[in-house]
C-alpha cells in the first residue's frame, strides 16, 4: 500500500517549548492508524501540523505524494483531509442540517453534496430524527456524531479525529467506534485517530504510535501493542 500522509522528521515549537520533537509517522491508503499516549504528549499537535493550523519548525509532511507544509488551512481541506476537532465545536444555535452542511463549504457539486448528506444521515440515524433541532439539545454523543458527519460532508480521502470519545458515555463510545471501523470499510477513508482511550483506539485500528513528550516511544501492529508489556503499563492501566 502507498502512503497517502508522509510525517517526516518533523519539529514543532509552542513559543520557545517544543511540541514535536523530529517526529515520523505515516498513514498508507486504507489504513486507520492510531496515536495513543497522555495529555501533553504532542498527538494534537500532529494534527494542528497536518491541518495548518500550526507551522512547523522543520521536518515535511506529504499527503498523496505532495507537500503540504506551508498551505493554508483551507486549501488542506480541499486537498481532501478533513478534521473532527477536540471538545466538537458545534455551532449550538444552529440546525442539525446546517452544521452538517458547513462540513461541504468547500465544495461548489450541488448535486453531489446532497447524496453526501443523504449518506451521512443514513449512517447516523439519529441525525436524521433530530434534522430541524439546534444542534445545542444534543447529547454530548449525539454532538460526536454529528461533527464526524460535518467532517465527512468535505468528502475526505483522509479523516483526522482528535480524541473523538472524551466526555462521552460508555455505550455511545462503543457506537462511535463502529461508525469508524465502518467509515474506514466502508467510505475507503483512511483514519488517523488521536485517543486517550487507548485500549478503543489499538481495538478499531491497524497500527499505532504511543507517544511520550514530543516523540514517538513505540510503535507497531495495533494487535501486537495491544499485548505489548510496555505498552500495557504505560497506557492501559497495567491490565
């Protein structure tokens, strides 16, 4: 398989503090790929850098083979790399289908955009059953799937999703890591995955990195690491 993003050597400074520290990794086509490891450890940081909306120090980044680094957020967007940030960022007083709809800005195929969201509402059932609600009365997981949705109205060959299970309730953490495995099969969107839920992130995905401050400590098969001593006392729980 090719790679469609190319994480190369990369450093990252917040002021004069590092955030990356000559970090690799790299997403082949297909693929969901995880990034595990605590709060502080740089995960985010690598997708504020694939997305623009942090300039690196050094290093480059690729997807499909071209140079990204230095673009503008929005034309990484229309590249085809889309982003389901921390914490949702839902615009509350907004319908259901205008959330969704902002996720297609950059998309001028009408036609197109509607079977997209004719899609998204059939894989989120329960966005269809809401469609004319303001997007402030869902709850906390509702709102999860609602932005994953927002994210795949852009039509991504890539998907980005930071911490996608934080503050959710357990039985909706489970739903919206199927709608992963299944966005992954089924829409051919390859995934990368930032989680502190690290036990969900190496179960839906194919390879992993457990980062440790600003670097990448190890890395390998998901299935392996997810046996891996090392891996289970630092990231789950010893167990």
């Amino acid at each position: 398989m090719e790679n469609i993003l190319t994480f190369d050597n990369v450093e990252l400074y917040y002021d004069h503090v590092y955030a990356l520290k000559r970090v690799s990794i790299e997403v082949k086509e297909g693929e969901t790929v995880a990034l595990i490891g605590a709060n502080g450890a740089g995960k985010s940081s690598i997708l504020r850098a694939i997305t623009g909306l942090s300039a690196i120090k050094s290093g480059s980044i690729h997807f499909m083979g071209e140079q990204i680094n230095g673009e503008n957020a929005a034309g990484i967007v229309k590249r085809g790399i889309a982003m389901v940030p921390e914490g949702r960022r839902v615009f509350p007083y907004m319908s259901i289908k205008d959330n969704l709809l902002m996720g297609a800005f950059t998309r001028d195929d009408k036609a197109e955009v509607k079977n997209t969201l004719d899609s998204v509402l059939e894989r989120f059932p329960r966005l269809r059953e809401r469609y004319k609600q303001s997007a402030g009365t869902l709850s906390g997981g509702e709102q999860q799937m609602m932005v994953i949705g927002r994210a795949l109205m852009a039509k991504p060959r890539l998907l980005l999703l930071d911490e996608p299970s934080l503050g959710i309730a357990p039985k909706l953490v489970q739903d919206i890591a199927r709608s992963i495995v299944a966005i992954n099969r089924d829409e051919k969107v390859s995934v990368l995955l930032v989680e502190q839920n690290s036990r969900m992130a190496l179960s839906i995905s194919n390879r992993a990195y457990a980062m440790s401050t600003g670097s990448v400590a190890l890395t390998g098969d998901s299935k392996d690491l997810m046996t891996d001593d090392r891996i289970k006392a630092a990231y789950l729980g010893g167990a």
